[in-house]
C-alpha cells in the first residue's frame, strides 16, 4: 500500500490520517497512472445510527487504507452510484497487472 497510498506510515506501510484531510492514491487507468485526490470523509447513514457505509475490516475495525482505496475507486470510476464492475478491470486499476482472459471449454 504504501506505493498507491499518500499520506502513509513508513514503517508499516499503511495509510495514516492527512493532517489537511486530503489523501492521494494512485491507480492504472485508462493506460496510464492517474493520482486520484480525496477527502478523509466517509460516507455513514443516518447520525443517530452511525452506520458505515464504506468497506470495514472486520478483524482492526479502525484500519484506514481500504476505505480510503474504496473511496478513490469509486470516484475514479463515476462514484458510489454505478452499475458495477469487472474483477479484471478492477485487478488492473489497482495493480496495473493486466489480467489474461482463458476460456474454458465444459
């Protein structure tokens, strides 16, 4: 993470808070390597319920980086309203690693 996520922790290499709230990420897309800027909010329903509405780790609940990824993803891609995605196309914008499609015959 440490390579894709800005601000981040040298020594563990996970993203920490921005002191301006602002985070950067980079990603593969469309051909080449684009830094997506956004801000440390995090989208939750209703106040009273305090409900998340982003990706969570279960086991370390107050990690940040995979919110942050998300978050970025997202607005790179048109946002949280879109109409889904392709495991290859998303392997390749996270990685840059372009994914080989095999066919199998049953």
């Amino acid at each position: 993470m440490s390579s894709i996520v800005f601000p981040h922790d040298e020594g563990t290499g996970c993203a920490t808070l921005s002191p301006n709230g602002k985070h950067i990420v980079k990603f593969h897309f469309n051909g080449c390597l684009r830094s997506v800027v956004i801000d440390d909010r995090l989208p939750v329903s209703k106040p009273e319920t305090d409900r998340k509405l982003y990706v969570v780790d279960r086991s370390d609940p107050a990690l940040l980086w995979p919110a942050i990824v998300e978050k970025a993803y997202l607005k790179v891609r048109g946002g949280y309203d879109f109409p889904g995605s392709n495991s290859g196309t998303d392997l390749w914008v996270l990685t840059g690693w372009i994914p080989e499609q095999i066919f199998l015959e049953p």
